[in-house]
C-alpha cells in the first residue's frame, strides 16, 4: 500500500476535529487546553505534509510548523499560567465558574 497526500492530510483534519470537539464539549480547563494542542498538531501535519509534497526547493512549511510548536509552548505556559491564578480564587477546574471574566 503507498501512503500518499491524502493519509497525511486525513490524519490531520482527524487530530484537528478530535481536538475542536474536546476544546468544544469538555467542561475542565486543563482538557480544554490539552485540545487546542491536539489542534494546534493536525494544523503541524498539515504543514509538514505541505512541505514534503508540494514544495521541494524552500523549506517553508517546515519552518511554519517550528514556529507553531515554539507558540504553543508559550500559549500553554501563558494559560496554565493564567488558570494558575484564577484556581487560586474559584478552587474550581470547572469553566462554568469562570463566567464572571
């Protein structure tokens, strides 16, 4: 069997709707955190499939998803930051309780 573009690509938009029903239907901020970068890496399959089938001189898509994986890093450390200081007042992992921001 020969893998081709669209096995790639179907694993990507599988990760990314994986990830959009998580950060959509789960009611606890760590999961909902843990989604957007189930999302953010079917956008990085995305690119890197990109970059391996389509564009053989310049390395952009490889350089993009470098550039996804270093702001997800800061995205995450900002958030769990932020939940961090909101857990402190509400004691809750629940986004229910935070409707008041």
């Amino acid at each position: 069997m020969i893998i081709t573009i669209y096995h790639y690509l179907s694993i990507g938009l599988l990760l990314f709707l994986i990830g959009l029903l998580g950060s959509v239907l789960v009611k606890n901020v760590i999961k909902i955190l843990i989604s957007i970068e189930i999302m953010l890496l079917g956008i990085n399959i995305n690119f890197i499939t990109f970059a391996t089938f389509c564009d053989n001189t310049n390395f952009d898509g490889y350089i993009i998803s470098l550039f996804y994986v270093g702001i997800g890093a800061v995205e995450l450390a900002v958030a769990l930051y932020l939940f961090y200081l909101m857990y402190q007042k509400k004691e809750s992992d629940n986004i229910e309780k935070y409707s008041d921001l």
